[in-house]
C-alpha cells in the first residue's frame, strides 16, 4: 500500500508520486502522514517536507514556505506558495 502524494504550487505541479509516507511541517507542529490517514487540513510554516518513499529509507527533504496541507481519499496535496529548489 502506498500514499499518493502531491506538491503543488502557484505555477505548477512539482511532485505527483506514490510513497511510504510524508512528514509535513504544520503550523502546529509537523505531522506525520501514511496511507489510510483520516481527512485533515492545516495550514503549513515555513521548513522542509520529508518525503518517504519506502519505509525505512531515509526522507528526502522539500523546502517550502507557507500553504496548505490536505489528508483526503485521494491522499496528501501540500499547496506551497513557494518551493526552494
């Protein structure tokens, strides 16, 4: 089983994949996201998304700043107002 993930900003869509499982920074805390998660939305802080793509594996890291974050069936879709890199 495997999360679909999506990050996408303004001007495009940057990522669009199947994973393990995303840590995204919330303006609350960062949150921890795998396959099956309940429906949620929080608004993101500035820092770095850590992407897994396979459990165990270590994460790849996204910067961004500022958006939203939304759990839904179809999985997670980070909208960043900007992305580094």
């Amino acid at each position: 089983m495997a999360l679909h993930f999506e990050l996408v900003t303004p001007a495009k869509l940057v990522r669009s994949e199947d994973v393990h499982m995303v840590v995204v920074p919330g303006a609350e805390g960062e949150f921890g996201v795998l396959e099956g998660h309940a429906p949620f939305m929080s608004t993101i802080r500035d820092g770095a998304v850590q992407v897994y793509k396979t459990e165990g594996a270590a994460p790849e890291t996204i910067e961004v700043r500022g958006g939203f974050a939304e759990v839904g069936e179809e999985g997670l879709t980070v909208l960043a107002e900007h992305v580094e890199g």
